[in-house]
C-alpha cells in the first residue's frame, strides 16, 4: 500500500461516514415529522431547522474558535528569532504542502505534543509544546509537524465542523421529540384512528422514539469514527509531505510512552492534538471512545507504507493501552 492510496481510502471513508451521519439525521427528522404531522412535509421542516439551529450554535467557533483553543491552552507565538529550528521545519513543510505559512505558538508544557487549528490554510495556527521540542529530533519533529500541517491542508476543522452540525441536528430533533412527548403525549392524532394512515402514523410514532433515543449515540459514534480517519489520513498524508513514514513512527511511540501529563489540554481540545493528550492512567481522562485511532494501529498502517511487518507482539503490548 502506498501513501497515495491511504490517502484516497481515508477520504472515502470519511465522506462515506458523513453521509451516514446526514442519512440519519433525514430518517430521524422523516419519522419525527410523520408522527406529529402525518406528513414528509414536516419531517423535511423540522430537519431543516434542526440543521439551521446547529450550524448558527457552531458559527462562533468556526471563526473565533482557534483564538479560543490558543488562549486556553496558554501558546505564545513565536518567530524565527525565537524558534529557529521550529520556524524552518514548518516553512520546508508548508512548501512541500503548497500552503501558506501558518501562525506558530509554543506551548510552555513538558508533556511532547502539537495541534493545528484555524478554519482555512489562509487563517491557520499550528502549535506545539516544550516538551516536544525537547524530545524530539529533527526526523520526528517533521513528522509531527507534517501530520499538523496536513490537517489544514485536508480542511480537517471545515470537514469536522460539518459533521459536528449534522450530529448536532440529530442531537436537537431527538431531544425537541421526546421533549414534546413528554409534555404533550406525542402531538396530534389521526383523525381517523381506524385508517391505514392512522395506523402509519402510530407506527412512525413509535420509530420516532427508537430513533430519538437511539440516534444521538450512533451520531456520536460515527462522529468519532470520522475523527479517527482523519487522524490516519493526516499521518499518509504527512508521509507524502516527508517522504519518511520513520520519523513519523518514532515520535507516535515516543509520545505514547512519555508519563507527563499536559496540564493545559482538556476535554474540549483533546480531539485536536496529534495524539490523545489525556492518558488513561490520568484521573481526567472519561469515557469509553476515543477521538484517536490506537497507536498500534497508526504505526502499524505506517509500516505497510514500507512493506515492514507489523509490531511485534511484545512491542504492541507495550504501547496498548497508553494512548
């Protein structure tokens, strides 16, 4: 397998996901409008306001939100003055992308980690820790910076965005329905309960709340799904920026492997960095799905760039279960 070909297969998968987000959000906002109405119509109508209401909630962070991310997580911008080795290996970087120079911040952490934001390649931040500069040598550090880079080349913000407002409708319309629900004992009534249409209406009424309850964690599944395959399209695709899947490989299992906790990450942001900055070990760390792939299995799909054979068993069970 060839970088090339991780690259078009991650996109497809991302893509396919989406479209399983946006399918189930018309087949919630269907039999939702079918039980209250009687009616596609205003199935279609809630659907569309749902959608509004999310993407208008999710405006403020497209535009203001890496301002946000950069405030909280407490980055200084830094130039070539400040950061020599930094500043050229991102400049040899963004050429190699064909993208403009971002904005670059250093993080004062000792915990080894980077995150890219900003909603275009023309409004973009990149920023790193201490710690990784510390840690790492040139090799690695182009292949984390590569992966970051990579994310605003592939529109990973604008893409996540999307997906965030479609599971953020499916969100809405489950919660408007069993609210109403609750309140109201499910809306109008047939005319006619004895009808075929009566019937139908009962039938969609019950789907629509298997559907409210059930959608929302299907939502959010795929929604971390598809941060996962963004994560392994940004590692191919920094192979394709540095030629060299090694680089990228050491600094996955030295990250994994370091103790120090990043202290300024939280739940929020944690999708954001190259690897989960909230380890399992940490009494922050919640939940039982991650925004990031295994660092097995990102270094192993590296491998198969170079025809290598996959961790072996003694060194997979070293690193399984850090991230």
């Amino acid at each position: 397998m060839t970088f090339y070909s991780q690259i078009a297969s991650n996109k497809r998968e991302s893509v396919f996901l989406a479209v399983v987000v946006a399918a189930l959000l018309g087949v919630l906002g269907f039999a939702i409008g079918y039980a209250l109405s009687g009616s596609a119509a205003g199935g279609l109508a809630a659907t569309l306001i749902a959608i509004a209401i999310a993407a208008l909630s999710s405006i403020g962070s497209y535009f203001v939100g890496d301002k946000l991310v950069l405030a909280t997580s407490q980055a200084r911008e830094v130039d070539a003055t400040s950061a020599p080795q930094l500043i050229n290996v991102v400049q040899e970087l963004t050429i190699a992308a064909g993208i403009p120079m971002p904005k670059v911040y250093i993080i004062d952490d000792t915990a080894p980690n980077a995150f890219a934001t900003g909603r275009d390649p023309q409004h973009a931040s990149i920023a790193v820790t201490s710690g990784l500069l510390q840690k790492m040598d040139r090799e690695e550090l182009q292949g984390v910076l590569g992966h970051e880079l990579s994310h605003i080349r592939n529109y990973d913000i604008r893409f996540t965005l999307l997906v965030g407002v479609l599971v953020g409708g499916v969100a809405l319309l489950s919660s408007f329905f069993l609210r109403w629900t609750f309140w109201f004992g499910g809306g109008r009534k047939s005319n006619d309960n004895n009808s075929g249409g009566g019937a139908l209406q009962v039938v969609f009424f019950v789907l629509a709340i298997v559907l409210a309850v059930v959608a929302p964690i299907a939502a959010k599944l795929v929604q971390l799904s598809v941060s996962r395959q963004r994560e392994y399209l940004a590692d191919a695709s920094s192979v394709e920026l540095t030629r060299n899947p090694h680089g990228l490989e050491r600094a996955l299992a030295t990250i994994a492997s370091d103790k120090e906790v990043l202290e300024v990450a939280s739940g929020a942001t944690q999708h954001l960095y190259f690897t989960n900055p909230i380890k399992k070990f940490e009494k922050r760390a919640s939940g039982l799905f991650s925004t990031h792939p295994p660092i097995v299995d990102r270094i192993n799909r590296l491998r198969e760039l170079t025809g290598e054979q996959p961790m072996d068993p003694a060194d997979q069970a070293a690193l399984t279960g850090l991230d």
